[in-house]
C-alpha cells in the first residue's frame, strides 16, 4: 500500500482521507488551518453557536455510505440526523407565502395551489417531471462516475425542449425556464432561489440546474443535530479511527513533481514529504499554475471551474426571547430587483443557544445580489428583509456577526464558493477532474467534480478513492 498526502480537511478531503485508509494506505492529512471542515465551520459567543457554512444536508445517503464503507457505526450513531418539515417557507416579494413539505411531491402541488391560485402547483409539477429528465440523463456521469476524459456528453444540455407546434423551443438558462413554462412571477422567483442558493444566478445558469430543486424536493433536505459542524466533527473522528493522521498549522506551497509524476508536496516551511499519490482538497494556486497549464485559458489566468464560482455574505444574529410558535427552520424572503433574496435559518437547537430564552438566527445572500456598498450597509440590508422570517427582530436583537468573503477565504483559502457541477451545451459549468493531467494528483472536494455543497464533496472523496484504489479504469459504484 502507499503513501498518500491530502492537502486540506475539508468535507470532500476527509471523505477521500477516510476510505482510503481502510483500504490500507498511510494517509497524512495537511491543513493549513487550525482545524478541520474547510467551508462547514462554527462561530460561538457567549453561549450562542452558529454554522458559518451549509446549514442543511441534502442526498445523506453520501455519507451513510461513507461511514458503512469506513467502520461499524452508521452515521445515525455518530450525529442525530433529521428531516425539515416544512423544507422551507417561502416569503415573495408581493407578501404572499407559502411552506413546502419536505420531499412530498404531492404535498407541494397542493401548497402552491393554495397560495398561488389553481393551477399553480400544476405548473410546478408538470417543470418537475421535466427536471427528472434531466436528473436522469446526468445523475451518474455528474454524481456517481468520475468525469470522462472526453466530457462531450456533459456538454449537450439535458432539460427537454418544450415543443410548440412542429418546433422545438430551446431553453438555454434556467430563467428561460422559468419564464417559459411557470410564467407566474413567484414560481419564477421560487425556481431562482434553487439556483441562487448554490451560488447561481438564473439568468446565467443553465437550464440544467432545474436539477436543483428536484434533488432537493425528492430527496428531503437534513438537519444534524449540533449544527452542521457536527457532521464534521463526526467525519474527522472517522478519519482517526481510521489512523489517518492530521498536521494542523502547516500549508502546503507547491506539489512536488519527478518524470512528470506527483512524487509529493513542499511545505511553506520548505520541508519536503514524500508521497505515492496527492490528493488536493484545495485550491493551491502555485499548483494551478505551474502544473495544470491544460485548464487554463488563454484570456483567464484562473482554471475555468472558478469562472462561475460566488461569494456570500452572512449575518449571524443573536435574539433575546424564544423562537415563537410555529417558527420554521428554514425562510427564504425573495427580493424584488432592488432588494436581495435572503435564506434564513433558524434551527430549533438546544446546542446553539444559552438557554430557552435566546436564539441563534443564520441571515445569509448570494453577495452579487445586494448593492455595492460596504459591509456594514449589506448586513443591513440582509437583516431588513430576515425581519419578514423573524417577527419583531429589531428589538430582539443582542448583536450580530458579519461573515464576508474575506472570512471564507481565511478559513477555506478562496473567497468564493464553488457550486455542484451541471451539464449544458458547451461545458463551461463543469468542474475540474478529478483525476488530473499530472499522474499521482487527484482533486476532491467543491473545486472538483462533481463541485461544490456537502453532498457533492463527499461524492468527491469516493471518486478519488475509487481512482486510487482501483486505477484510472474506474467507473464509480455500481
């Protein structure tokens, strides 16, 4: 079995770290950090606890599968794992609202019938059964296969053309979509805030992103129990048990190369470890550069998986008083051009709060949607519109903490947080691979395939192994 060094403890890392010690590589684990998680990260003040990352958990069967494939326990052992109902509220511009159950289809149709008038949920249904088409064509090239060396398929747009007469209409972007074939303004809105909160904006994204809210509306969306950190918590305990060992403080400046194979990494400090394979969980720009020259583009210094890449910004707050009756975990107040659409989480969690008294509120946007003013004016802004979500919340109100992504960057290595990979029709919204053009370099995590959000990086950790374990022949689970 052979050395193997990961740069990085993100999600996506540590999954890779994980499965491939059971399989009996030594595995070193190098952060630059001083802790574990990457992006899925935990503020605390004064008894109150907040997530700085996700806040929710979709498709948990990733890493159900992680802890059967790496020890005895289940992951239901490790963390308490449960489901949001409603999946979230939905607050639109003109005041109308609406909750939608979690992950029941029929449930949902009958929701926007009864906000939006007759036919409503109809619509959305009908979108829906298309979306599936589209989840269907891509689910295991996107999700359960490393990405082809050839990634021609990934770059046909999969959403079906709607026909009208003897012509097809094609639908380029997802807002196309939604104008298409939702037509009312708040359906519109609700499609949008599936792609916003992945970081994309409707207008640019493709329509392949319909896939969004059907992974999410089938499947359920998942709260752990002690804020997502806990996930975290439980994949780096895997990871020790595992004997993966983890070397805090030091970064990792270049990937070291002999005969045009990764032989292991430098240091800052400008130590040398040798390695058989490296796994990078994140960016590292002077590897980037020197080494992986064939996914540069001649006008962009930048590899093209980060030219869709966002930023966030997050308001953590903290509010005197008991969240009220019929609170709900997760709102999404919807902007209207001139104000930016917010997601508001307000878990009902014992372990994030002083007592039951007191809440812990998460307020967080898209940070290209709000006007371009300074930090303290878009925190603002984001708390304005949460006061629709969160009643009587300016007199609430102890303090708050402003996340930029200036703080992400501090604690994941880049501003801007990457979004899950989708097909279209010229693959610019592909990811990197994650078996590279250097033999001996692998990349897992939400800056390769199969992109960014929780699931996805463990999704990514099982592809690395997989490539590792069992050579560039290998084609995901069956």
């Amino acid at each position: 079995m052979g050395r193997i060094v990961v740069i990085g403890a993100g999600l996506g890392a540590m999954a890779a770290a994980a499965r491939l010690a059971v399989a009996g590589h030594a595995v070193t684990v190098y952060e630059r950090t001083s802790t574990y998680g990457g992006a899925v990260g935990r503020f605390e003040r004064e008894g109150f606890a907040f997530d700085t990352g996700p806040g929710l958990l979709h498709l948990p069967a990733v890493y159900r599968d992680l802890f059967v494939k790496t020890g005895k326990k289940p992951l239901e052992e490790c963390v308490g794992l449960s489901q949001v109902d409603p999946a979230a509220r939905h607050v639109f511009a003109d005041g109308t609202r609406v909750d939608l159950p979690n992950a029941s289809r029929a449930g949902t149709v009958a929701a926007l019938d009864a906000a939006l008038g007759a036919g409503a949920g109809e619509r959305w249904g009908d979108f829906l059964v298309r979306a599936r088409e589209a989840w269907d064509r891509t689910r295991r090239p996107l999700l359960e296969e490393p990405q082809p060396a050839d990634p021609k398929a990934l770059a046909r747009e999969p959403y079906p053309a709607l026909k009208a007469g003897l012509l097809r209409r094609p639908t380029r972007t997802l807002a196309q979509v939604g104008e298409r074939e939702l037509r009312d303004p708040r359906l519109v809105a609700l499609l949008d805030s599936y792609a916003e909160a992945y970081g994309f904006p409707a207008s640019a994204a493709p329509a392949s992103a319909a896939v969004l809210p059907y992974m999410e509306q089938t499947f359920g969306s998942w709260y752990v129990a002690g804020g997502m950190r806990a996930l975290a918590d439980a994949v780096y305990e895997r990871c020790r048990e595992r004997r993966v060992e983890f070397v805090f403080g030091a970064a990792v400046a270049d990937v070291l190369t002999e005969g045009g194979r990764a032989v292991g990494v430098r240091l800052e400090s400008g130590e040398p470890v040798a390695a058989d394979h490296v796994v990078a969980g994140a960016p590292v720009p002077a590897l980037y550069r020197e080494h992986v020259v064939a996914w540069e583009r001649a006008d962009d210094e930048w590899p093209r998986f980060q030219r869709h890449a966002t930023g966030r910004l997050t308001v953590l707050l903290a509010l005197r008083g008991a969240r009220e009756k019929g609170a709900v975990h997760r709102t999404v107040v919807h902007g209207d051009g001139d104000r930016p659409t917010v997601t508001v989480l307000r878990p009902d969690d014992p372990a994030l709060r002083p007592d039951a008294e007191h809440e812990s509120v998460t307020v967080s946007a898209r940070l290209d949607l709000v006007p371009e003013e300074d930090g303290a004016e878009l925190a603002d802004a984001l708390v304005e519109a949460a006061a629709a979500a969160v009643p009587r919340l300016a007199e609430r109100l102890l303090w708050r903490e402003v996340r930029t992504p200036e703080d992400v960057r501090a604690a994941t290595g880049s501003a801007e947080v990457p979004g899950p990979a989708l097909a279209d029709a010229r693959g610019e919204w592909l990811p990197a691979p994650n078996l590279s053009p250097v033999p001996g370099l692998y990349f897992a995590g939400g800056w390769s395939h199969p992109g960014g959000g929780l699931a996805h990086a463990g999704m990514s950790g099982a592809l690395v192994a997989g490539l590792i374990v069992e050579g560039a022949e290998f084609r995901g689970s069956q």
